[in-house]
C-alpha cells in the first residue's frame, strides 16, 4: 500500500526521514517535496494550493501510483485537502498532520501579508529565526534545539520567491471542510494541544465532519508533533495505516 507524506511550510521531504525509515518494512513509502522546495526548482510564478496537488498527481502518474494513503503535515495537509477535492478516487486514506480544511481568518491573512512584508525587507534568514522556533512547544525548546535548527537551515535553503508565492497561496486557500464531510475514506488528525499555528480551539469542529475518523491531541505539543513526540505520533500513523490496510483488503 503506498503512503505519500507531504511536508510543510517551510520543509522538505527530509523531515519524514524518521517515518519512512521506520514504514517501509510495512508499506511503500514515498515522501515528496512539493514545488518549489527541497530538490525542485524555485517557483517564478504564482501557484494556488490547487497547482501544488496537480502536481503532486503527475508525481504519482510518473511513479504508476494509481491510489494511496495521503499524510500531510500543515501545508502539506491543504495539498492533501486539495489533491482529495480533485482525485478523490485516488485516496485510501487521509492524514492531516497538524493542519486544517478550513480557510485563513481574516487575521490569519493579515498575518501572511505581514510575514511577505518582513521578507521582502528583511530577507528570508531573519524570517526563519523569528518564525520557526514558535513552531515548537516553549517549556521544551532548549531540548529540542537541534530540530529546530534543523527545520530553520532547511528553510534558509528554500528560495525566497518560494517562500514569498507560498506564503500567497496558503493566504488565498479555499474552505474544504466539505471534502471531510464526503470522505469515504478513513482520515486521521494529529493535533497539537498548544499549538498557536493551528489553533486547536479553532479547528476541533473539523474533527467530526469525516464519516470514519481518528483523532489524536497531543498534550505539551505544538505544531512539529513529528519532532516533538516522535514515537507517539510514529504510533499513531502506523496505527492509521494498518487501519486503512485492513480496511481495504
């Protein structure tokens, strides 16, 4: 069975190192960067949340991937939504790994439209010193300091006209809220309990709109739950994806 992991904002493939090391004895694991990130070229023009699962589709056609199971962290998790919207057929299983159907809120947007500003006049570097280690939960980021300075080189190394058109699209992203509620698949939510990215208090209505659903808050976490609780949250998507398994054989 094929699981594709789809990573965030600003990541690559690499942070689902540990998943897929521990996975592939059970499953065919593919972990993909999503355009403009890791080893793809840089975006040099606007692209919507719909361009990046269109692509994420002819990733899989050129790999004879027909179906499989989707789990996508925060961003990876509205191409996730996305790419279920337009090949529903094509999924077994969803995964929404800290993130959300619904759409920014209005401060949300304003958000976005001052993280491009900061950008545009300060440059990405100082962007991802301010903007990753709030990803974490505070009591633990001294612990944690290597993963966070993990996930801010990685950022560094993203173009920032990748990081800037992103940026816009997650901003103008659709409500898919109504891609749960038709689900005919298995879904699962990971959710950080302190999470200030994804706001549990915000998002918890989604948690009860698929017809067959999994969900999992993690206490003390807030939105990198794979590095914050790495077994706990490598449990739970083993769980899922056995659950999935059994449920289509």
């Amino acid at each position: 069975m094929p699981i594709v992991f789809l990573h965030g904002f600003p990541e690559n493939k690499f942070i689902w190192k540990n998943f897929s090391e521990k996975l592939r004895d059970k499953f065919r694991v593919i972990c993909l960067d999503l355009p403009g990130f890791g080893e793809n070229p840089a975006l040099d023009a606007p692209l919507t949340i719909t361009d990046m699962a269109e692509r994420v589709m002819r990733q899989l056609d050129a790999m004879s991937i027909d179906k499989c199971v989707l789990i996508g962290h925060s961003l990876g998790g509205y191409v996730s939504l996305a790419f279920a919207e337009k090949y529903p057929s094509r999924i077994m299983g969803l995964g929404l790994f800290h993130s959300t159907a619904m759409s920014d809120s209005l401060e949300k947007k304003q958000g976005r439209n001052r993280s491009i500003d900061f950008i545009e006049r300060y440059g990405i570097n100082e962007f991802l010193n301010e903007f990753v280690k709030p990803l974490f939960y505070e009591p633990r980021r001294e612990e944690l300091k290597d993963d966070i300075n993990f996930i801010t080189e990685i950022g560094k190394a993203t173009p920032k006209s990748t990081i800037i058109e992103v940026i816009k699209a997650m901003r103008d992203r659709k409500d898919r809220t109504k891609i749960l509620e038709k689900a005919t698949y298995p879904v699962v939510f990971i959710a950080g309990r302190n999470d200030h990215a994804i706001n549990l208090s915000t998002s918890t209505p989604q948690f009860w709109l698929p017809a067959d659903v999994t969900i999992h808050v993690l206490n003390e976490t807030c939105h990198m739950g794979m590095f914050e609780r790495p077994n706990e949250t490598l449990l739970h998507v083993s769980q899922f994806l056995e659950y999935v398994q059994m449920k289509t054989n």
